[in-house]
C-alpha cells in the first residue's frame, strides 16, 4: 500500500486530478498502485520545485550582499526618481560611452556608480589647448588693454584682476599673497576659482568645449608692435631727460594730476623722475640703487617699460637716512601725492610703490626694507593703498610681511575718502 494521497483525500477536484496523473503514468499496473503513483509524482515535482527555489534564492542573497550594490539602487526602486535616473544614464553614456556611468541596470546586474576619472593624455589636452584667457573672458572678464603683452594678459572684473602667463597655460592673482592655493595655477585651478561649486566632471566638460578656441584678447595683442628697443631699462633711462617747465609731462603732473610743483622739483632732483616725451617716467630700482625698470604715466599711458623688473618706485625727500618709516602706495604718482599730504614728514620717511602689482622682487625689496627697519626705534610701516576692495587685499598683504618681520604697522586712507590720496589733491584743486 502506498501512503495516502492527499490531493484525492481533499475533494472530487483532487481525485479528478489523479485520475488524469495516472492516466499520463506509462507504467505496468502490477508494478505500482495508483495511490504511490500519485505520491511519487506530486513529491518529484515537489523536490524539483525546491531544488530550483534554493538555488533561485542563493542568487538572490548574493546580489543583496554584493560589494557592487550602492545606496542609490534603492531610490531606483521608485518609479519617480528611476525614471530620472534612467534618463540621467542614457544622457551621459551619450556624452561619455566609454568613461562615465551613473546607476543603472545593465541585464539584471545591481546598480553601481563609477567614479569619473580623467585620463593623463586628456589632460594634457586641456592645459595644453586651453587659454586662461579664453575661460576669463568667458567669465565676463575685461582685458586690460594698456597693460597687456604678447607674453602677459592682464584682465580685470570689478576689482578682481588675474594675469595670464606662460602662453596661456598659468595665471596669477597679483592682489593674493604668493604660495596661496588660490592665486596661481593652471587652467583646472582657475576654473575651480571661478565657480566653485562646479563637479570635477563638470570642470573637465567645461574645458573640453574650449579646447582650441582662441582667446579675442590673443587678436589684440598680436597686432601690436614688437619691441625693437633690445637694451635694458637702465641703458634706456640714462637717456631721458630731467622734466622742464613747460613741458608736456610737467603740464600732466602738475595740471592734470595736482602734483605740488616743489614735489616735483624734489623728485626730479632725486633722480627718481624723468621725462619721457609723452609720458612720466618713474624709476624702480634694485638693491643696488641701479634703474631695473620704470612706471611711464602719461595721459593715454599706463605701462611698464618693456623688459622692467618691477620692485619698487622710491622716493626719499630731504637727505638720505636709515628708513624708519616706510609709506607704500600702489602708483608712483600716489605716493608722490601722499608725500606732498603728510602731516608728518619725519626723517627717515621713504615713499614707495608696486606699479599695481606684487610680484617676488617687489615683496623681497619690502622685505628687505623690513629687516633693516626691525632693529630701528619707532619704525612703522604706513599702508596708503587704494581705498577699494583690490587695495584693502593690497593692505593684507602688506600687513602680514609687517608682521612676519615683527616691524609695526598701520592703515592711512585718504582724509576725504576719496580712491587714491591723488583723487584728493584733485578734489582740493577743484574746490579751490
């Protein structure tokens, strides 16, 4: 006797069942009965099932606990965020087949996010075949026409100014202090300064569409003349002549920028000073007191001397002394107005500027200033710069060089609040 069958124990339903099992069962009736036959086939497929639901949920268990699996495979299962997940995926497998791929199913497979990774060679394109001019312009900076060379493009938003260098490849902030991370770099460094905010697969998208585009600053610049003039600023200086009355740059400085006239006289007599025809020339000079380099102002002049080396414009009244008063502006023509409103004027007092700018020979020549200055009673350094956003970063710097060196400091702005101590002496001249 086979045991008892319980599909033909529940109802006639069940027993209609076995009865069409046994008629599919090709075995001789004297070999098996009906109620074993009926068993014997409900537990093979019984076993069959079973066999196939562990190995099913073996699979199962070992996609839920894989490695690969991340959190965002959980938000996929809602057919709101899936669906934008989805269409996120097929945008930018479209943009980036072979390098980028966002959560998705692929055959069954658990969701998995691959991080963005930018190969050595394209990089190499982008800081190679993009200009930092051509991301600064884009950012609704201006170039700066007057202060820019084939070699150096210098660009300005508000008070905000970069520098363009090296062909295109660096840039520099000269408002920031040097070795600052964000005030020198390469073009993935200056996109990172501009938007902040940005993905670095984004940064790396942003650049890719500007490779070989070329900068409208690189036009103007190369229709300029190339400089003829090979000899060095000092030979170049030696050739000019004092100022005379009368002349057109005694009329620019003491007509149209208000120099005092015993200012200019005291200047000129320092040697500091000279006529360039068209424009003033301002003499920067090395540790050794030789010329290095020259501001030239003028009315449609605002340059450096090609081949200048920028340290600093000096301008020490009265006899020579040991400095134990530095006063440091951002023009030559602003620490000669400084000069002629100091209240103070005590011996030792050395007016000086950066020509805008603070490159490493101009803070090493303050820094030198400096040293000698910490040994000196009473010694100060006056921070006249521009009362603006670029010469309150100026101010910042100069406050930190003052203090590594341990040599007092202080802050003067213009009495009227006005944007430059020579901005005064115009408003002055007005209203008399």
């Amino acid at each position: 006797m086979g045991r008892f069958c319980l599909p033909c124990g529940w109802s006639w339903l069940g027993r209609a069942f076995c009865s069409g099992l046994r008629a599919s069962v090709r075995l001789p009736e004297a070999s098996i009965d009906w109620p074993a036959a009926c068993e014997h086939f409900r537990f093979h497929v019984a076993d069959e099932y079973q066999r196939v639901n562990e190995v099913k949920n073996e699979e199962n268990f070992k996609k839920n606990n894989s490695k690969n699996r991340t959190k965002m495979a959980v938000f996929c299962r809602f057919s709101l965020v899936g669906m934008a997940i989805r269409a996120i995926k097929k945008e930018v497998k479209a943009k980036y087949p072979e390098r980028f791929l966002v959560c998705g199913h692929v055959k069954g497979d658990p969701e998995m996010y691959q991080r963005f990774e930018l190969s050595e060679q394209d990089r190499q394109t982008i800081v190679n075949g993009v200009s930092c001019a051509t991301l600064l312009e884009n950012h609704h900076f201006l170039l700066v026409l007057e202060k820019s060379t084939k070699r150096c493009f210098k660009y300005r938003k508000g008070n905000e100014h970069i520098i363009v260098n090296h062909g295109g490849k660096g840039w520099w902030d000269p408002q920031s202090p040097r070795g600052t991370p964000d005030s020198s770099g390469d073009v993935f460094a200056l996109c990172r300064r501009l938007d902040p905010a940005m993905k670095w697969h984004e940064v790396c998208t942003t650049l890719g569409a500007l490779v070989g585009v070329e900068p409208k600053g690189a036009v103007y610049v190369a229709q300029k003349a190339e400089r003829t003039d090979e000899r060095s600023p000092g030979e170049r200086w030696a050739e000019r002549k004092s100022l005379y009355r009368g002349g057109k740059v005694w009329n620019y400085l003491i007509r149209e920028r208000c120099l005092p006239e015993a200012i200019v006289r005291a200047a000129v007599a320092k040697g500091c000073l000279r006529d360039g025809y068209h424009a003033a020339w301002f003499a920067h000079t090395d540790a050794q007191g030789a010329v290095c380099g020259a501001e030239l102002r003028g009315p449609e002049t605002h340059i450096c001397l090609g081949g200048s080396v920028k340290t600093l414009f000096r301008f020490q009244p009265g006899s020579v002394q040991p400095v134990r008063r530095l006063v440091i502006c951002e023009a030559a023509i602003d620490a000669l107005s400084f000069a002629a409103l100091d209240q103070v004027r005590a011996p030792g007092t050395l007016y000086a500027s950066t020509a805008g700018g603070m490159g490493p020979e101009t803070i090493a020549a303050i820094q030198t200033h400096l040293a000698a200055m910490k040994a000196l009673p009473d010694a100060v350094l006056v921070v006249a710069t521009d009362d603006d956003d670029a010469g309150n970063a100026f101010a910042d710097t100069l406050y930190r060089l003052a203090d590594d060196a341990g040599v007092a400091f202080m802050r003067r702005l213009p009495p009227d609040r006005a944007k430059d101590f020579n901005q005064t002496l115009k408003n002055r001249a007005q209203a008399a």
